[in-house]
C-alpha cells in the first residue's frame, strides 16, 4: 500500500507555519506535515538524528531562506550535495525577492522558488497549488529504505 | 625638507594645516600673503626665478622654490615635493611648460598653474587658461604675480571645499537612501503578518462577531494593505537610487513605442489617442526613461477629461538640452498644485476618486533630476496638462560637468 506523503516545513516563524497548516489542512490531497523553526533543526530532522531519529524520510522540503542558527541557503547547499538526500525535492518559500537569492537557490539545486505573497487570498491560492503539483502532479523519486 | 603645504587631495583648513604640520611646514594658510610659499617653477633662465622669487617676496611671501628645466625634472620633483603653485614658462627649449597642466591631470593633483612667460599674446594667454591654466602673469608685470598666486590659492581652497561639501551631501543622500531602503524592506515581513492575519480573521469569524467587529477588522485589512502599497512604492523610489546610471544612448521613438505597448490594455480601454513627433536620440537610462514615459501617460489616462483623450509627445532642442513634452486634454492641475504634485506620496484627489499612491510624478522627478534634467508641468484647472523635462542634448551629464 502506497503511504502518504511526508512534507517538511523549514520556517522560524510559527504564524507562517500556522497559514500553511491552515491551508493544507483543507487540501483534499492526504499527506503528513512536519515543521521545524530553524536550519540546523532542519539537517537532523532530514538525517535523523537526537531527537529527530524516528523522523520520516520526507517526500518534498519547503524551506524558507532566512533562518535562524543555520541559514536557509547552507541548508539547501548541504542537502543538495548530501547523496542520501540530494534527490528530496526543495520549495524555497520565502519573502525574498532579491535575484541573486534567486539565481543563487538555482543554482544550489532548488527545485522551486515561491516567494510568500503578501496577502492572505495569494499565500493560500500558493500553497495550494504547490501542494496540487509537487503533492500530487508531479512524480516523487522512490524512496530509499533507511 | 621642503616646508611644502599639501597640494593633494583635499584643501580644507583642517587638513592643510594637519598634514602641513606633520611635514614641519607652515601652519598659516597660504593664500594669505606673508605666509610660507613653495612654489615649483618651470623655466630655463635662472633669471627669471630669481626676478618672479622677489616679487614674491617683496609683497610679503616666504617664498621659496624648486626649479624644473625639463618634463621629467617636473614629473620627479612633484612626486617627490608638495607645492602651492606651479609658475611655468610658456616656451621652453625642451618643452612647453603648458604641458604641466597635462602631468598635473594625470598624477591627480590639483595645483594652480600660473603661466608666467614674455610676450604671448591674448589668443595664447586665453588657450593656456582653456587648457587649465589658472592665470597668466606677463614676465615685465611681475608686480601682479603675488596677488595672482594668492588668487589661485584662495580658489584651490574654495574649490576644495566646495567638492567637500558636495561630498557630505552625496553621503547624506546616500544614506538617507538606504534608510528608506533598509526600512522599507524590513518593514515588509511583520507587514505582511498583520494583512494576512486579519484576512484570516476577516475570513473565519465573518458574521460571527457583531458587526462592529466586521467592519473594524475590515478597517484593519484595508490599513494594512494599504501600507504594503506605500511600503512597496517606498522601494521602488528609493531603488531608483541605487541603480547605476547606465547611461547608453537611447532612441526615445522606440521607448515611447514600448510605453505605449506596455499600457496597451490601458489605452485601448480608454479610447486614448496617444500620438508623437519624431522624438530624438538622447544619452540617458533607458528602461528609467521608459518608466517616465510610462508613468506620464498613464497618468494622462487616469485622469482624462469628459472629451475624447489625445496624448501628444513631442520634444524640441532648446541650447544644450531637449525639451520633452507630454501634452494631454484631460482635468489638468491648478497652478498653484504644480510644483506640490511631485512631492511623494502626495495626491490631490481621495483613492475613490482616483487610485493610487502618489508615487509616480515622484519617482519620475528623480529619474529625471538623476539624469541631469528637470521636471515640471503646465496647467490649469479644466484644460488639461502638458507635464515638460528636460536632458542633456548629447553629452552625459557627467561629462558636461568635467570642466571647472
């Protein structure tokens, strides 16, 4: 039997998080959310270490840019260099407009980049359709058993 | 050692007498007669230096000098020395003391040049001063020489402050412009967290609250939204500011074209005529020019008139600029609002009547004035607008600014 997909929020702002709960909550796509507030929290979620050894091997990472402890762009650079993880997916979803952040995440490996809208019809109808594509348009690589 | 004062760089007081110091040199100020004089004189007749070293003297310097016979003595002992002055003779047997100016130039030092030489003739003497020359002292007038060397120091040292002043202003500018920047942008992120959050509010609790409530939170949202429109136009006026000035040579023909393509929705909506003469090839920013052009027609079109809306574009040479002019027939401006319409933010009609911030006709005026032009409008109540600016006719402003 096919599981549900497992999502990875990368944000250090919970009202963030809380839109995009709000908004994928509602979504009719079955899939798990996990979330966490900083970069380096972010890393040991993704390889499973201390307090994030049982975590799930995540289908698809959304990562904002500019967070706390380690920044939004090393983690991207580690997971996309890291073979065991460079294959995960990546959404940067972010409230930089900057080019070179995006030509930078680009190059980095990111998948996508969204940046967060500044109004609440925009950020919902963008989450959404992130969800619709990367949750269920598009095909997710197989994951490997850990 | 020579008790030189600095002839670099700078010439406030401060610095003068600061680093005159630290050589050991005079601590007056030199375009004050009686005080120490270094000159670097650029003649072949011993003479001659000793008659210029007396004049000197005898109207009160302390004078001294270093004498140069060829370009290479010249170029050695400036980098070697500072001067006050430069004395030099027109025709020299190996060079022709003109030529200092030309070393001066490109060692980037700013020392007066005081061309003293024998009979020249008018046409000569005012070429040496088209040249950079700051004066010229016939050799059997040797009694004019120390005013004229007191007059060049004095006008180095104005000239000094002057760029430093100029200096203060553009760094005072240049932060304020950050300012804007930095606050602006930052200012977005907590922004955007209390729109987006009174949506939601908006959104859940519609009709489950009284209705004060709907409508405060509703007030709320309208605030907020707004203020991310003015924040967002903050940016974009201060991101004028912080573009280089690129300056290429444009052809206003097709910017105006590409303006009126970009508004095409706008215009076809309105029933706009918007028509131009030849329009010439400027040297300014184009995609900044485009965004005036832009700006001014769009403007035309919302706030056009009861008659059918004509938009004409024209623009006529007047001495060293070109005048564009956008001509319109819409509700035009009372005179008295003129100059108050390119202040930011600043709106003479409610958002119901007219939408928008105010910042266009703002971010328009410092395009233009960054350019080296001006901005301004013609109008009265009822008779439409002709909003005018000019640019440099050719040459870029920087260039045409070169030349003391």
């Amino acid at each position: 039997m096919k599981t549900a997909p497992e999502v990875l929020l990368v944000d250090d702002n919970p009202a963030d998080i809380d839109l995009m709960n709000e908004v994928l909550a509602k979504s009719k796509r079955h899939f798990h959310v996990n979330a966490v507030g900083d970069g380096a929290e972010a890393m040991s979620f993704l390889r499973r270490q201390g307090k994030h050894a049982e975590a799930p091997s995540p289908d698809l990472v959304v990562l904002d840019l500019n967070l706390p402890r380690k920044d939004g762009r090393e983690v991207l650079s580690d997971l996309k260099t890291d073979p065991a993880l460079a294959k995960i997916p990546v959404v940067i979803f972010t409230s930089s407009e900057a080019s070179s952040d995006i030509s930078r995440c680009y190059e980095l490996g990111a998948n996508c980049y969204l940046r967060k809208p500044g109004n609440l019809p925009d950020f919902m109808a963008v989450v959404q359709s992130m969800a619709d594509f990367w949750l269920g348009f598009a095909n997710l690589p197989q994951k490997e058993k850990r | 050692m020579p008790m030189g004062c600095v002839l670099c760089v700078s010439a406030c007081p401060t610095l003068v007498a600061d680093s005159t110091n630290a050589r050991g040199g005079p601590s007056e100020r030199p375009d004050k007669i009686g005080g120490k004089l270094r000159a670097l004189i650029v003649e072949d007749e011993p003479a001659d230096v000793e008659l210029m070293l007396r004049a000197l003297r005898q109207a009160g310097f302390e004078a001294s000098a270093d004498v140069a016979q060829t370009a290479e003595e010249f170029t050695d002992l400036l980098r070697r020395n500072p001067y006050h002055v430069i004395l030099a003779d027109y025709k020299l047997p190996t060079w022709n003391g003109m030529e200092s100016v030309e070393v001066l130039r490109r060692e980037g030092l700013d020392v007066p040049v005081i061309v003293v030489s024998g009979a020249l003739g008018e046409l000569t003497a005012v070429e040496c001063i088209k040249q950079g020359a700051s004066d010229y002292v016939p050799k059997d007038h040797l009694v004019c020489l120390p005013e004229k060397v007191r007059r060049a120091m004095q006008d180095k040292r104005l000239r000094g402050e002057h760029k430093q002043t100029l200096g203060e202003l553009a760094r005072s500018n240049q932060d304020l412009e950050q300012f804007a920047y930095v606050a602006s942008h930052d200012l977005q992120e907590p922004l955007r967290m209390v729109a987006t959050y009174t949506q939601l509010l908006a959104e859940r609790y519609r009709d489950k609250l009284d209705d004060n409530a709907d409508k405060y939170i509703h007030y709320a949202v309208d605030g907020a939204l707004r203020m991310q429109t003015l924040v967002q136009d903050l940016l974009a006026f201060s991101r004028v500011g912080r573009q280089g000035a690129g300056l290429q040579s444009t052809d206003c023909n097709v910017v105006v074209e590409t303006a009126v393509k970009n508004l095409q929705t706008t215009v076809v909506e309105s029933g706009a005529r918007v028509t131009n003469d030849p329009l010439p090839v400027v040297v300014a920013n184009g995609s900044q020019l485009l965004q005036v052009f832009q700006n001014l027609i769009a403007n035309a079109i919302k706030f056009r008139g009861s008659d059918p809306l004509a938009i004409r574009i024209s623009a006529s040479k007047q001495g060293k600029e070109w005048v564009f002019s956008v001509a319109d027939n819409g509700i035009g401006i009372a005179p008295e609002q003129a100059e108050s319409i390119f202040a930011i933010f600043k709106r003479l009609h409610t958002s119901a009547e007219y939408p928008g911030s105010g910042i266009g006709l703002s971010i328009c005026k410092k395009i233009i004035e960054r350019q080296g032009g001006r901005i301004w409008v013609e109008s009265e109540t009822g008779q439409g607008s002709t909003f005018k600016f000019t640019l440099p006719a050719t040459t870029p402003p920087g260039e045409l600014r070169s030349r003391p």
